[in-house]
C-alpha cells in the first residue's frame, strides 16, 4: 500500500523539479504533499528528518511552510526536538521557528516551543523570530513569543531591536502587547518600562506611539531620564515640533518641567532648537497660559532661572556658535547646528516679542547694590561682563580695501571705538596704562581690548555715562538687540539702587 502511495504521490518528483537536482529526499516531498502515511512510513524505515536540502531546508522546514501541523508532529518522532530542526540553521540562518511567524499557524510556533526551540535564535541578518511577527504585525504569535521570554533588546545586523521596530513601523497593537507584558521585558537598564518607551518614541518621532501611550495611561507626559529631560525636551532636540505641540497638548505642565539642572523647555529651545522650535514652544505657552502682558515678568516662563541663574534669552545669546568651544553642555555630543547669527538673532527676536529677559527680575538690582555698596568704583557682576565679551564684539569690525596706493584695512565701523575710548574714561585707571589704552583704541585694537576693560572698575559717577553710550552702540545696528536688551536691564537696575539710595 505504501508503495502505492509512493507511485501515486511521484516521490521522485518535487514541483517538477527531479529530486537529486534539488538535493530534496523522498521525506521532504512526503511532507510538501502532507502524506502523513508515507511520512510515518520513510520515518520508520530510517528515513533522518534531520537532512536538509541543497538551500538547508529540513523536513520540518518544508511542512511549516506548508502549515502542516498533523505531518509536523509525525516528524517531530514522540514529541521529541529534532536538534537540526530547532537549532541548526538552513543556508540563510532561520530555523523552524523563523517560518513560524503568521498568526494564521499559531499552534506550529506553540508546538516548536513546547518542543525545545530556541526562542531568540536569529538568522543571518541577527533577526529572530520576534522581528519577524513585528513586520508582519501577527498579534497572536507575538504575544505567545514574549510571553514565553523572548528579548525585545536583540539587535539585528542593522541595531534594530524588536521594540524599535515597533516604534519605528508605528505598531500600536503590537506595542500593547508588550507593555501588558511589561514584568517580562522591563530590564536593569529600564525599570520603568513605560517611561523608557515613551522617551524612545520621542526619539524615534513616532508621534502616533506617544500619544497612544500618553492617551492610555501607560505613562505621563512629564516622566522624565536620568537627567531629568521630559518627553518634551528629547522632543526639542530632536527638532520635532508636531511632538512638542502633541505633548503641550496633553498635558500643559509638561511646559513647565525641569531637567536636574533646572533647564526648562525653553532653556532647550534657546540652545538645541531652531528658529522654529523656538516659535512653536512660544505658541504652546501663549495657548495654555495667556499672552505676556497677562503674565508680567515675574511669571513669564521664559524668565525662570536654571540652576546657574540663567534665563533662556541669556543662554540663547551666550551659546557659541560655530566655535567648537566645550561648553560643558549637558548633550556635547549633540550638534546643535543652531546655525549663524542671523539665526541667533530671530531666536532672540521671538523671545524679546513674548517678554523674555537676560536676567530673572530684581536679579541685577541686587548684584549691583552688593557690588556698590562699600566703594566709589563698581566691578561689573560677572555674567554681564561675559556677555558683553561676547557682543561688543560680533560682526566684522573692519574691511579690506585695496587702493591705488595699497591701503589695507580701513575701519568701517566707529561704533566699538567710540564706546571704549568713553569706557577707558570711565574706568578706575592710574600710570603709563591710563595714557596708553587711548593710544591702543585709536590705532584700531578697540576688539582686543574690550575683554581687558571689561575687569576694570567703573566709577559709580560714571556709570550712567557708560550706559549711555552703551545705549547708542546697540541703537547703531538692528543685530545688536540682544545689547539693546542689557542696556535696558541695566538701566532700570540702575534707576532702581537710586531710588533705593535717596
């Protein structure tokens, strides 16, 4: 009878492909026509399901893709693993299990399993099985696969792991099936597996996982790193606006929160973002919290300190630009790439329109008063000094122009000269230096010498001279707002130790 079967079956023959060819013995085609009979049949007459065919597929192989469970458990001899079946790889690294990812075969992956598979095994391209269910989204097998432990953290060949997958294609069901399993895939590095999700969602722009894992209570808005970074900060570095506007959205307090440093999201937007960044952050304010005027300078966001008492207008204008220079940033591996001045300067534009200040109120009428308070000369506070180091001196200073006779850098702009040659006058200068600065300044070396002048003392009779002529530098040309803005606070700083004194 057997034999009859055999001749009917034409084992010789595999999808018109002659045997030997192929490498396929009388087994693999038993089992590519799901004869169980002949199957039983070769078995027991010594047939190994162990052998593989010219491309590594074994029987087993050939009767999963064939979705044939009864032939499976026949090869499968008492329910024992066949080793080469669950542990051997054919010619492109996948095992059984690989070709077991279809919901539509459940009971086979649920049958390798329970056989002895090796549930994280990957292939040549570092895949594994679980890899597999998330691109073709099989709900059941996923949820079978890691339910019985397997690793959503192996990379692939490409560092692809099967929960970036998941952001990466925007599996949302998927996802739910591991955050239900969260006791089985939460690691030493990510106790709290909702929040570690969350913020690589942000990271991986997956704005879709972020609002299903917000909307669903799987986690808050304002969790927060190591560092303390919200969602919404790893939203601003990454330069992703529909995040930001999303997570302002759900919850306005998110707009509030602060990194271990004290850095706000607008301390972010004013260092890591762009000019778009910086709008879109000032929209989400005015939305949940009401326009400047309502807030005054007290409860204006943007005038909140960090911890080194920086506001977001003073960071956005003390961050170098371009110069390589280690900042000790909390990201120095980041390229800001917040690009020139011009960029700069509409990031300050935007921030001076929402009422944004250099320094927290009241912050400079009390440096000010601890700095004049026993002498008749004032140090400039230290923060001052440093950022009109930095903006006395933007912009080029001089231009070359070549004339009939040769002559070569002639000064374009007077407007530093001017403001030194009344600095040096204002200063608390004796000796050779005092004749000898003015000198230095007219021969054209006023940018060299402004970090020197800066660590002189002012006569505090001539510190409303020196904010006058402060006042027409930053009036000399519309790139000088950010000066502009000192001068003011200066001012009304000024004005207000008077009053005091009087």
């Amino acid at each position: 009878t057997i034999l009859v079967l055999i001749k009917d079956l034409n084992i010789l023959c595999w999808e018109q492909f002659h045997l030997p060819t192929v490498g396929a013995s009388a087994l693999h085609t038993a089992v590519w026509e799901g004869s169980f009979a002949v199957v039983t049949f070769l078995l027991e007459a010594g047939q190994s399901a162990d052998t593989g065919d010219d491309s590594g597929m074994t029987p087993l192989m050939t009767a999963v893709t064939h979705f044939n469970l009864v032939t499976m458990r026949c090869v499968f001899r008492n329910n024992l693993a066949v080793r080469r079946n669950t542990v051997m790889d054919a010619s492109d690294g996948k095992t059984a299990l690989h070709f077991t990812t279809n919901d539509d075969i459940y009971e086979v992956t649920k049958l390798l399993l329970g056989c002895g598979a090796d549930i994280d095994a990957q292939d040549k391209n570092g895949k594994t099985a679980l890899h597999y269910c998330v691109e073709e989204d099989s709900l059941l097998v996923t949820n079978l696969l890691v339910s019985r432990g397997a690793q959503i953290d192996l990379e692939d060949g490409n560092g692809i792991t099967p929960l970036a997958l998941v952001l990466l294609r925007r599996r949302l069901n998927v996802l739910q099936i591991f955050m239900n399993h969260h006791q089985m895939v939460a690691t030493a590095f990510r106790h709290d597996f909702a929040t570690a999700v969350l913020l690589q969602a942000v990271d991986y722009q997956a704005d879709e996982v972020v609002r299903f894992i917000v909307e669903n209570e799987y986690a808050v808005a304002t969790v927060c790193n190591a560092v303390g970074e919200t969602p919404i900060h790893r939203a601003i570095i990454g330069r992703n606006p529909q995040i930001m506007e999303l997570l302002a959205d759900l919850d306005p307090d998110t707009l509030l929160a602060t990194t271990l440093a004290g850095a706000s999201p607008a301390h972010y937007a004013a260092r890591y973002g762009s000019q778009r960044e910086v709008e879109t952050l000032l929209q989400c304010l005015t939305r949940a919290f009401g326009d400047r005027e309502a807030l005054g300078d007290v409860a204006n966001p943007l005038n909140a300190a960090d911890r080194r008492g920086l506001t977001s207008l003073y960071v956005t204008g003390t961050t170098q630009l371009s110069s390589g220079e280690n900042m000790n940033l909390i990201h120095d591996e980041i390229n800001a790439d917040i690009g020139s001045l011009t960029t700069r300067d509409a990031k300050v534009q935007l921030l001076l329109r929402f009422g944004a200040r250099l320094f927290p109120p009241n912050f400079l009428a009390h440096e000010l008063a601890s700095a004049a308070s026993t002498s008749s000369t004032v140090l400039l506070p230290l923060k001052i000094r440093r950022c009109l180091a930095l903006w006395l001196v933007e912009g080029p200073a001089q231009s070359h122009e070549a004339g009939l006779q040769g002559e070569a850098w002639v000064a374009t702009d007077t407007s530093l000269t001017v403001l030194c040659m009344h600095w040096v006058v204002s200063v608390a200068l004796r000796g050779p230096s005092a004749n000898l600065l003015p000198i230095l300044i007219s021969a054209g070396y006023a940018h060299e010498l402004v970090p020197l002048l800066l660590e002189l003392p002012l006569h505090r009779s001539q510190i409303p001279s020196v904010l006058h002529q402060l006042e027409l530098f930053a009036r000399g040309r519309p790139s000088r707002a950010l000066a502009l803005q000192l001068h003011d606070e200066l001012l009304e700083a000024w004005e207000s130790l008077l009053a005091t004194l009087m």
